[in-house]
C-alpha cells in the first residue's frame, strides 16, 4: 500500500442479522482475524439476505475490503473527530416544551 494507491484483499466473514421486536441490526465479522482501518471499505459478496420477523439469520460469506491509501488514512484521522461532531445537536434552553 503507498502513499497514494488502493489495495483489496479477500477476507471469509460471518454476515448476522436480526429482525426481532428489541433488535435490528447486522454485523459482520471477519472470521480469519482481519481488521479495518479507518478510510477502508467493506463490501460483502452475495445475494441480499431477508430474516424473517423474529429471528436471527447468519451466512458465511466473502467480504472484499478495499484499502485506503496511506494520505486517505491519515485525511480519515484527522477529519473524523470534526464530522463526528456535526452530528451533535446541542440545545440549551429554558423553555418546557409541551
């Protein structure tokens, strides 16, 4: 990986998702150890997965982790507190609202 180029790599992953009444959310996780960096990208292979309502589905699959170069991880540092914060909204006033 340079300065300015990208590189991709394979990495099996375990894809779970859950549509329950108190969840919904999917993770994946790399199952032979790989971490991502900031600035990196991950893009699983295969067909859209549906779980039903009220239960927890997990595949296997293979994730295509695409690299940041060396100047986008160091641009994804240094920028990430101040894009974090433009999502916090901060109020502080007197009024009841009703």
């Amino acid at each position: 990986m340079g300065l300015l180029t990208r590189s991709k790599e394979t990495a099996p992953c375990t894809v779970t998702i859950s549509h329950r009444f108190d969840e919904l959310s999917a993770h994946v996780r790399f199952d032979n150890g790989t971490t991502v960096n900031p600035g990196d990208s991950v893009q699983v292979q295969g067909p859209e997965i549906m779980a039903p309502f009220g239960e927890i589905v997990e595949e296997q699959r293979t994730a295509v982790i695409t690299r940041a170069s060396k100047l986008e991880q160091l641009w994804t540092r240094a920028t990430g507190d101040l894009e974090f914060m433009e999502l916090c909204e901060f109020s502080f006033s007197e009024e009841v609202m009703s």
